[in-house]
C-alpha cells in the first residue's frame, strides 16, 4: 500500500496537468500523485490575451510526461499519458494512463515493518459535450496497485452566463475503494461522494477571479491496515471513525500587471468532522519572455492542526487512535517554478512545447516524533515533471 508521505497535501492538483478527469476521491491514503499543475499555468493564456475564450470544447492534444517524487524516504516515479481528440465540434473523448513505481521506506515503514516496492497502475476516459454556452464532462478512472483498488466516476457540468462574463461549475464524483492487507486477508471497502459548486468571474479585461466550495463524505474503512498507534508506548492497531465530512472554500485572483507579466494569488480553508482544519496561502508570477519562453514561479505555505484523535503517545484509551502524522499539526513551504518552450509551431495546424517543472517542499511537524531518537520529525522532498505536450 503506497504511503502519502506528504505528497497528499503537495500533490492534488496533479489530474489537472495531463488527465483532465478530475481528482480520485480521497481517503486517509491520499491522492494522485502527480505534481501540482498551477493554476496560472492553465489560465496564462486568458490574461495575457486580455479577454475570455467562448464555452467550447477542449482542444486536440497529446501530452507525455516523466514524473518523480523523492522525499521522506520515498520515492516515486513513472510516465503518464494523455490523448484527447474532438469529433464533429461536438464531442471530445480522452484517454490517459498513469504509473507511480513506489519505492518506501518512510519513517512508518522503517518504524513498524520493511521497507517494500510496488507499482500503481490508474487507467482513465472521459468525454466532453459541448451544447450552446454549457460544457458537460463525464470521466472515469480505475487505479490498480497490489493491495488497492480505487474506481472513480466524475460528471462536471460549465454553465457561461451574462455574455461569457461569468462561468458557473456543478460537479460530482462517487468512488469506490477496495483495500486489502497483504498475505494476511484483511479485506474491507470505502465509498466517497464530493460535491462541487463554483464560479469563475471576469473583473476586467486583465483580471479574473473565482471562489469554489466542495463538499467530501466518505463512508467505510478510512485508516490503514499496515498502520500503529501509541498508547502509554505500546503499539496498538490504529483505529478510526467509519465516516468523516469535510468541506473547503477556494478563493483564487489572477491577473496581468505589466506587459507579459502575470501574478496569481490563492487562499484555501478546509474543515472537517474529525476536527482537522488548515489553511493554505499561494502567490506566483507568470512571466513571458519571448514568443516562445514562458516562466512560472511560486511559493505556498499550508499550516494544519491535530484530529480530535490523533495523538503522538496516548495517555489513555479510547474508542479511536491514530497516529498518522498526516493528521497530526504541521507546517509545510513548497517552492516551485516551471518552464514551457515553444519548440515548434505551424499556426493553424499544430504546436509541440517542452515543459519542466520543479518544486521543493519541507514539512516540519508539532506533534509526531521520531521514535527512534525522540525528536520531532521533518523532511524535505522534490517533485520533478518533464512533459512534451502537442496541440494539432
């Protein structure tokens, strides 16, 4: 079973780079884990160019990227693929597959078992439909690894109203997870439903805004059988609630300054009935150099406190235990930047660019020791993309 090690918070955003299908719903094992795509990656070319594209389908284009993950004792790489081609004006289908081969030896491998490698498979399609000023989406994923089986349905649905000024998003994702505890036969199931309402507004020729809701209930096993906890040093199988809701609001603002320079900035708020809360602040530029550099670079910073249950050595029993650090206090600072260049470009036929894209993120933690010294634990990680994307 692949460990999130900091990846769940750095890595959600990743679907968005290459796949396009939506998130795959997430429990406390995590999410995707492809890098973070960043929003002023996706939205440069609507500010730069000063007004609004038409409600319309996606465009045809093919992306391949190499992706790697290196921190907290684990890595984790492979390729992905993205196909999408549109038929008639009407319909656009897409195609794509992922690979991480994990490599784990994190702090609770090393701590509580061996270390291991595994590989995770997610196979994905979806369909686009455009009809008038709406845009309806439907995808589905299946994720493959050896004690983890994750299927997801997404319907999206883009409404433009007030002449293309304001866009008004409804979304909806059902999942359905088999987990499973090597050569032991342990075998239990969870189900996720989210929610999502958002809004995109234009503010002025140079300026868009939007703000996002979504809300996440998840039913069934939502722990991890491979994890322990601590009571009076003692180790005890982990044990957590069967259900859990959360909710979180998105505010995003992006818009161009000066000639080819854009900035962006990001404030996310997220609670849930566990007790967890956190708050996540991003700010990035986006520069263009020439016709066929663009430069993205950003800093963000996330800040999250304890579960009601979480605890780095309990002092007494009680109907639930857990100590994933994921849902402990701690701190994180990522830094990144990105580049695309524009390698080759026949106006009206076809464009190929070469991306890259860096980021390095430290996670200190206020309540989760190591407990083979007895300090608190922190890591650092790096996450690497190189991508080749075609429109044609």
């Amino acid at each position: 079973m692949a460990a999130t090690d900091g990846r769940q918070r750095v890595l959600q955003r990743a679907q968005r780079t290459l796949r396009g299908l939506g998130e795959r719903c997430p429990g406390l094992r995590g999410l995707p884990f492809l890098a973070a795509a960043r929003l002023l990656g996706a939205l440069g070319g609507i500010v730069t160019a000063g007004h609004a594209q038409a409600a319309g389908l996606p465009g045809d284009r093919g992306d391949l990227m190499y992706h790697r993950y290196d921190g907290g004792g684990v890595t984790a790489s492979g390729p992905a693929l993205l196909v999408r081609k549109s038929l008639l004006n009407k319909v656009s289908l897409s195609a794509s597959y992922y690979a991480d081969i994990v490599s784990n030896a994190s702090i609770d491998v090393v701590t509580t078992a061996s270390p291991y490698n595994e590989t995770r498979n997610e196979f994905g399609i979806g369909v686009d439909y455009a009809v008038r000023d709406a845009l309806i989406t439907l995808a589905g994923s299946l994720s493959r690894e050896p004690d983890y089986v994750a299927d997801t349905f997404n319907i999206d649905v883009a409404q433009e109203v007030f002449g293309g000024m304001t866009t008004v998003n409804l979304g909806y994702t059902y999942g359905s997870d088999d987990v499973g505890k090597r050569d032991v036969g342990f075998f239990d199931t969870a189900k996720h439903w989210r929610y999502r309402l958002g809004l995109t507004q234009i503010l002025t020729p140079r300026w868009l805004a939007s703000a996002n809701f979504e809300v996440v209930s998840d039913d069934g096993y939502l722990g991890s059988p491979y994890r322990t906890a601590l009571v009076f040093g003692a180790a005890v199988p982990e044990r957590v609630p069967r259900t859990r809701t959360s909710r979180s609001v998105d505010l995003r603002l992006v818009g161009e300054v000066l000639p080819a320079l854009s900035v962006h900035g990001e404030y996310r708020y997220f609670w849930d009935t566990w007790d967890v809360t956190s708050h996540t602040f991003e700010l990035g530029l986006s520069k263009r150099f020439s016709e066929k550099w663009l430069v993205d670079a950003y800093a963000r910073t996330y800040r999250q406190d304890r579960a009601l249950f979480y605890s780095n050595n309990a002092t007494s029993e009680t109907l639930y235990i857990t100590r994933n650090r994921q849902l402990g206090t701690y701190d994180n600072l990522g830094l990144g930047a990105r580049a695309t260049y524009t390698w080759k470009r026949v106006p009206g036929r076809y464009e190929i660019r070469l991306n890259g894209a860096l980021e390095q993120i430290k996670t200190d933690y206020s309540d989760f020791t190591d407990i083979r010294t007895g300090s608190l634990y922190s890591y650092s990680a790096t996450v690497l993309q190189l991508y080749v994307s075609a429109d044609f």
